[in-house]
C-alpha cells in the first residue's frame, strides 16, 4: 500500500512540472507582434488600412501556426516577416490617410501637402513590391526547403539590403525636407544653429514692457503658421528674453507672457498646442551688452526654435 502511495504521489508531480514547462519563445513572433501591435494601436490604420490589416493578422497566425504546429524555425521566420511588413503596410497606409486628413483641414498650401501625399503612396507603393518579392522569396524558400540555413543566410542578408536601402532613401528625404525648411525660413531670417533652426523676433514686435502684440508683427505670426504647415513633423519651442532693466523676477514673468502670446497667436492660426513649447528666460542668455541701449534692445526678443524631423528639441 505504501508502495502505491509513493508512485501515485511522483505522477503527480511530475504531471504539475509539465504543465509548468514554458514553451520556448521565437524572437521572430516576437519581433512580429510588436510590429502588428503598433499597427492596430494606430487610429489611422483603424480608419483607412483594416485590408492590409487584415493581412498581417492572416500572416501572423500562419506564423504562429507553424511554431506550435512543428517549430518550423525557417517557415515560422518567412510568414513572421511577410505579417512584420503587411503590418508595416498598414502603417504606411494609416499615415497616408492621416496627412489627407490634414490636406482636408489645413486649407493653405493645399497643392504643396497634396504632393507630399503623392509621395507617400509612392512609399506605399514601394513597400507594397517589396512585401510582393518577399512573397515570392517564400515561395522559392518552400519549394527549395531542403537547403535549410544556406537559404535562410541568403534571406537574412536580403532583407539587410532592403533595409539599408530604406535607411538611404529616409536620409534622402530627411535631408530635402530640411532644405525646404531652410528655405521657407529665409524670409524671416532663419539661422541654421548647433540646436536647429532659429528665427530671431525682436521686442519691436511688442509695446515697451508689455505682452500685446503690435498689429505689425501679425505678419511674422502668419509666415511661422504657414511654415509649420508645410513642415508638419516639426515642433517648436518659443523662448522669451527681456534685458537686464528691472528686477529678475518681473523680467522673468515678462519673458513668459510674450512667448506664451506668440505661442497663442500660432495656436489661432490653427496650429496644435502639443506642437509647441514655451520657455522663458528673463535676462539670462544675453546675446549683446546690456550697459547700451542697443544692446539691451537685441536681448529683448523671441527666439523660436525648430525640432529635428523626429519632433526632437535639443535642450539650451
């Protein structure tokens, strides 16, 4: 009877340490999901790119299929990579829509934002014969399976040169958009600095001592509106500087309710808020000689700083 009672008691252990095995993970399906939780996360692929959507989630329950099926590592790699780029589709697609979302409510430079559109069906384009040659890069990877690793190498380092590719192409566009920026900025008198673009505004656009803009500066206000339109991944931070008349503290609190008025100002010309930050400085950073009159005009003034193309804004 003892006897009896001992086995029992090690089946029973044994059949609780199995059910506590953790079946391996495949970073592949992990990197996959993530992919395909960004793009169901994303409103605008909710909205415009559920068919490609779609896709991806076909794809990735293949994927899933053939690791719990048989941990298939070479099949399960191909199907998670063709669900990681429908999913990369969806994206693209949700972008698109957005940026016609806002061709649709900009209502300036309507023909400048619709060409940026065209371009971005040209990337949806492109990725979608990207995702077709995958395709067919699984298709041959199926019939020649026998070849194992060697294809899966070949594979990999393909996938390395699409990226690269995207990588050059991403800089190339960077680069041009930063251009445009420059130029639109001319007018105002941009400066290319070690923290970004930068247009300088001077107190002439405010009443001694006073927050209001004068009626003259609306003009600088309607030039920045047009310019982050054009430019809508770019986000700005207006810093106020006052001279050194005056105790710091009024200084300091009149530097903030001019930034926050230009900050206002853009606001009413349909700018979103969380597209700008306000700093102010009171007497710090001079840029000139507070002993003379001309130089307590120049730090008197609002210095509007541009992002980086990622919405980055470096720190002073």
């Amino acid at each position: 009877m003892k006897t009896i009672r001992t086995l029992l008691t090690a089946s029973i252990a044994l059949a609780l340490a199995a059910c506590q095995t953790t079946p391996p993970q495949n970073t592949d399906l992990v990197a996959a999901r993530s992919t395909l939780s960004q793009a169901r996360s994303n409103p605008g692929v909710a909205r415009s790119g559920a068919v490609e959507l779609e896709r991806a989630l076909q794809a990735m329950s293949a994927a899933e299929t053939a690791w719990a099926t048989d941990r298939n590592v070479d099949e399960t790699r191909h199907l998670a990579y063709i669900a990681r780029q429908r999913a990369e589709i969806a994206l693209a697609v949700g972008r698109q829509a957005d940026a016609d979302l806002r061709v649709q409510q900009a209502g300036v430079e309507r023909e400048r934002v619709q060409l940026d559109a065209r371009s971005r069906e040209a990337d949806v384009a492109t990725e979608n014969a990207r995702v077709a040659q995958a395709d067919a890069n699984t298709a041959k990877a199926s019939a020649v399976a026998a070849q194992g690793a060697a294809q899966t190498s070949r594979n990999e380092a393909e996938l390395s040169r699409e990226q690269a590719d995207a990588a050059r192409l991403l800089a190339i566009q960077q680069s041009d958009r930063a251009a445009g920026l420059e130029r639109d900025l001319q007018d105002l008198k941009g400066r290319n600095t070690e923290r970004g673009m930068v247009v300088t505004l001077g107190d002439v656009l405010f009443d001694t001592g006073r927050s209001t803009l004068q009626p003259g500066a609306q003009r600088s206000v309607e030039q920045l509106v047009q310019v982050l339109i054009r430019h809508p991944e770019r986000r700005v931070l207006i810093e106020g500087f006052t001279d050194s008349v005056g105790s710091e503290e009024m200084n300091l609190q009149l530097s903030r309710r001019r930034a926050e008025t230009f900050q206002q100002q853009l606001t009413n010309g349909g700018i979103a808020t969380d597209r700008i930050e306000v700093r102010a400085w009171g007497e710090a950073n001079p840029v000139a000689d507070n002993g003379t009159a001309a130089g307590r005009q120049q730090n008197r003034r609002v210095e509007v700083l541009f992002s980086d193309a990622a919405g980055r804004i470096a720190v002073r």
